[in-house]
C-alpha cells in the first residue's frame, strides 16, 4: 500500500518523497481483511466471494493544518467461489490496491 501511494504521488504531481519534514504526510494501518459469501444461487450457495480489504489513514498538511484528516478507506473485489482464495489473491489485492491509493489519492491531493 505504501508503495502504491508513494508511485502514484511521484508520478502524478511535481511533489518529491523527503524522509523528514514534508509537506504532507500519511500514516495508515490496516484494520480489517475479510471475506464473504456475495450472489447466493439455488441451494443457499454463494456464487461469488468477496474480499474486502480496510484502512484507517491520517493525512497531515503542514503547510494547512486545517486540510488534516483521518478516515477509513474500504475496497472490494469479488471472485467465483469455486476459487480458493490463495490461487486469485494477489491479483485481487492488486486491484484493491488501486482502488485504495485512487480514494485517498483524491480525498488528500484534489484540493492541492
């Protein structure tokens, strides 16, 4: 996640990656990865899963204090339940993680 942040940041503003005292920083943690049953068909079977990856982000603007935020992010992605988990997993994280890094790219940079 972090890594996606920082490339998405590098690449789509002029802003540069410092180690200490930037004008903007984030800090997150993941608070919860789950899955479900999603489109139960004949027989009470679920069709599909879903895999729901949550994070809680703070957003700290030192040049306005008043931009701050903390908020939860959530996003999904669903599969075919004939799948396990693990054989489709790090392609659906990728997606996730698109999805995550676009939502707190956009709740943090669009006012920039």
């Amino acid at each position: 996640m972090t890594e996606a942040l920082q490339d998405k940041l590098l690449r789509q503003t002029s802003l540069d990656q410092m180690q200490e005292k930037g004008d903007l920083e984030f800090e997150g943690q993941i608070t919860g990865y789950d899955t479900r049953p999603m489109n139960i068909s004949e027989g009470d079977l679920a069709a599909e899963t879903r895999l729901t990856v949550t994070i809680k982000v703070k957003y700290t603007n030192n040049k306005s204090p008043d931009d701050n935020w903390e908020k939860t992010f959530s996003a999904y992605e669903d599969f075919n339940s004939n799948q396990i988990l693990s054989s489709v997993e790090d392609e659906l994280i990728v997606d996730i993680l698109d999805k995550l890094t676009e939502d707190i790219f956009n709740a943090s940079i669009a006012n920039w």
